[in-house]
C-alpha cells in the first residue's frame, strides 16, 4: 500500500494505490525541520483505498503536519506525507485577467497609471509585520491556528494604503515575501534570532525563512496567513494580492536568501518547505493564489562557481525542488525570473554571449528566454497536465547619462518584450526599476533619469516613451512591441 494523495478539507483524507482494508496508524510530526517531537497520534482505517482522520486537534490545524502511516502489522506505509490540496478555502474568486503583461515596480501610482501599468510586484517583511509582543495602540491581535500574534499596526496600514491605491487602478499585485533585519523597521535581536534562519550568516543581506525551528516557522505561517487573509477580503477594503512569490533569487541565497553553507540538495529541501507552508497557508484564505519561486538569471552556472555551497544553477534548484514535491506532496509552484542581462551595467542582452540557445546554457536573459519555457514544457515539470506560469518580477536596463546609452536603453526593453509577447506562459514583465536609484549599485535603471550629484529625479528617459506606448495599438492597429 502508498499513499498517492492527500487532501484537506472539514478532514484529512489520505488516498491509497490499493483496496486492502485494515487498521492504519498515523502520527503527525511539527512540519519544523528540525523537530522531530509527535504533536499527535491517531488509530484509523483504510476504507475501499481510503483513509479519513481528523484534521483538527486541540485547536492545531494537522493539515500543516509531516504525516506518517504505518499498518497494523507496524509496518511504514511508503508515499506522499503531506497535504497537496485544501478543498475548503474561505473565499473563492476569479484570478484577475490583465489586457497588457507590461508591469513595473512602481514608485509613483499617478505616473504607473497614466503608462498603461497592470503589474506590480511589492515587498513585504515578515519582522517589519510580526512583533513578539503588543505595542499598545500599535497592533493588530491576529489569530491563527489556536494562537494569537501581534502585527505592527502602522506598517499593516501603510501597506494597505499602497496596495489599495495600485488594485483600485486595476494592477494585479505579487507580493514578495522577504525576512530582513532591516527594512522597513529595524528588527529586535531577541525576535531576530527567532526568525532568521539558524544557519543565517550576516554575508546575506536576506535570510531564508526559519523553517527549521517551530517556534520561527509559526511565526512564519503567521506572516503568509495575515496578509492572504487581508489581501483577499472580499470588499477589498484594504485592497487585493493573489500571489506570493517566496524569498528572493534563492539560487544566489548566499545574499539574496541566506541559509549560511550548505549543499543545493539540502538548502532546496529546506526552501520546499517554505515554499509548501506558503502554499498551505494562503489557499486556507484564497483558493487560487499563486506561489512563486524566485530565480536570478544563473541557470546552469551560478553566481560563484567556486562556492557550490553558496550559489546553486536555477536548473539543479528547480530539479530538487520538483523531486521533494513529487516525492512528498506536489503544490503548483510557479517561477518569478529575473532574466537580466549577462553584465548587468549593459542592456544589449542580444550580445550575451553565454546566453546559449538550449537546456544547459550557464544563464537565461531574454536573449535565449524561450529555454526556460522549453524547460517546464517538460512532462515531469507539469502540475496535473498543465504548464507552470512564469511572470519576470524583476528584471530592468542600465544607461550611463549619455544619450547613446539611453537609446540602447530603450531598444531593450522594446526589443525584451517582443520576446515575451512570443511565450504565451509569461503572464507579467515587472520593469525595474520606475527610476533610477542612486544606491542601487552604480545602476540606472529607470524610467527617470535621476541627477547625477544629488540623486534627484531629472525627467523621463527614451525608455519611458517606450514603455508608455509599448503593448498598446497605434492608429493603425499596429502593437508598438512589434517594432523591435
């Protein structure tokens, strides 16, 4: 006996590849890593190749456990050990439908606006939300899963009020889900250690989630539940996200997401567990939100070669991703890409020279683009028959303050959406950045040109005309990304 599937719904069904009736056992393990402590023991039955048991115990919602069966002769019963599918969602709506894939990481809603903007992904921390203790008029008390948690009121509606602004204006928003000590707030030592994964090293400017320790992964499940719960209301009292992309370019986690050293093998097996809690916890509150694993352009090479147990190839992490999933609990993950050029201070990704046309291409810019597409078109890769979605959530061109290097500026972003028009998968392409940042590594990669000396913006550039006018028809019915 296997078991092929598990489901949650007002029970935990376990499905089996047989018919044989009998008494089965079944303990539910902390889904923390590094517990390995029973939260719970159940006696049930195999019934015509199925198994019901209670979801529920004490309070504890079970479907988030690591599940284990043995028969009644003691022997384990070999499968899947997690939940696939939550059948009970608390609200069930259409996925948002844009007219354009053009998207940008807005700083300015008016301007986003008026360029004809749809898609916009945002950054939210989990210690900038979360706090280990209320702070007087200064919190939300949030509930779930039997405990209370206390959200920093002022952040929550300082993102409310963004996120209102951008979904009232029709942008389908993609938050990014990232653990910083310092972002938005600068985060205590004492909660930090509690949330920061227990192999963080200060080299990384992100830490991966703690999914190892189950007091920082509770903290955790309760970050994903707060804002799918208030991002999905039905009013949209505080404006709508439907997908939730987690973490940042893990592929180069050494920085981007950090989990100290460890092989790809290991560091992946611990990111699929976020990625499952993340899945788990948000489709409770909305039946289709999207997850999203994040990549960097690296795909069989990596950011460093010579650390393999610092930067991984997107390829080898999307390998062990998709054999934890298949092996222990398939989700519908989809991939965020950031499909920047070879050298990022050049934007003639058409001269990338590494960016091969086929599977074993050491990057992925939009020169050879279609081979992350070819990819998941594979059949193992596929989540019951269907392709994966892609949208690229951060990806932008750089120029110099020179009207040359501007106008190549805007031949690549022309010329990148012209390729993504041609791969149907590619739901978004999230321009970074709106403007030029000053401290964004000696970069500009804006819409607007900023000063020089002070950092000021000084006014649009080529790209931003290009932008404006790009995925809309002219007066002769003509799409503006042909031209490129």
């Amino acid at each position: 006996m296997k078991i092929t599937k598990i489901v949650a719904s007002e029970v935990l069904t376990l499905y089996t590849d047989s018919n044989i009736g009998g008494k089965v056992y079944i303990k539910y393990f902390s889904p923390a890593l590094a517990e390995k402590n029973v939260l719970c023991e159940k006696e049930s039955e195999v019934k015509d190749g199925v198994i019901v048991c209670d979801r529920f115990e004490g309070g504890r919602d079970l479907m988030y456990c690591r599940i284990a069966v043995t028969d009644e002769n003691g022997k384990p019963v070999e499968g899947k050990e997690y939940v696939e599918e939550i059948l009970d969602s608390e609200r069930s709506f259409d996925y948002p439908v844009a007219d354009t894939k053009k998207g940008l990481q807005v700083t300015m809603v008016k301007d986003a606006v008026e360029l004809g903007v749809r898609h916009a992904a945002l950054n939210v921390n989990l210690g900038d939300f979360l706090m280990p203790a209320p702070d007087g008029d200064n919190t939300i008390e949030f509930i779930f899963d039997g405990k209370i948690y206390y959200i920093n009121k002022k952040i929550a509606e300082k993102n409310d009020a963004k996120v209102k602004e951008l979904s009232d204006n029709g942008i389908i928003i993609t938050f990014i889900l990232l653990n910083s000590k310092h972002w938005t707030t600068t985060v205590s030592d004492e909660f930090w250690n509690i949330i920061k994964h227990p192999g963080y090293t200060p080299d990384g400017l992100i830490s991966q989630f703690n999914v190892m320790e189950e007091q920082g992964l509770d903290y955790y499940r309760a970050f994903v539940a707060f804002i799918s719960d208030r991002y999905t209301q039905e009013d949209e009292r505080y404006g709508r996200a439907v997908g939730l992309i987690v973490g940042n370019e893990i592929n180069s986690g050494y920085v981007w997401c950090n989990a100290g050293e460890m092989s790809c093998e290991q560091y992946c097996y611990e990111y699929t567990t976020a990625l499952r809690i993340a899945y788990q916890t948000s489709r409770v509150f909305y039946d289709k939100m999207r997850i999203y694993i994040s990549l960097d352009h690296f795909w069989t090479g990596a950011n460093e070669n010579a650390a393999p147990n610092r930067y991984y190839g997107s390829k080898f992490v999307l390998d062990y991703i998709n054999r934890y999933c298949l092996a222990e609990g398939q989700i519908p993950w989809n991939i965020a890409h950031h499909p920047y050029p070879e050298d990022l201070r050049y934007p003639d990704f058409w001269n990338d020279v590494s960016a091969l046309p086929n599977l074993d291409a050491p990057i992925i810019t939009f020169k050879n683009l279609e081979v992350l597409a070819e990819f998941l078109y594979q059949k193992e890769y596929l989540y019951n028959g269907e392709r994966r979605r892609i949208i690229l959530s951060e990806q932008g061109f750089n120029s110099f303050f020179t009207p040359e290097s501007e106008i190549v500026q805007a031949m690549a972003y022309g010329r990148a959406y012209k390729k993504i028009m041609q791969i149907p998968e590619i739901d978004s392409f999230i321009l970074h950045a709106h403007q030029d940042n000053k401290e964004e590594f000696g970069l500009n990669l804006g819409l607007w040109r900023r000063k020089p000396d002070s950092g000021e913006l000084d006014a649009p550039k080529p790209v931003y005309y290009v932008f404006k006018m790009i995925d809309r028809k002219d007066e002769k019915g003509v799409w503006h990304w042909e031209r490129y």
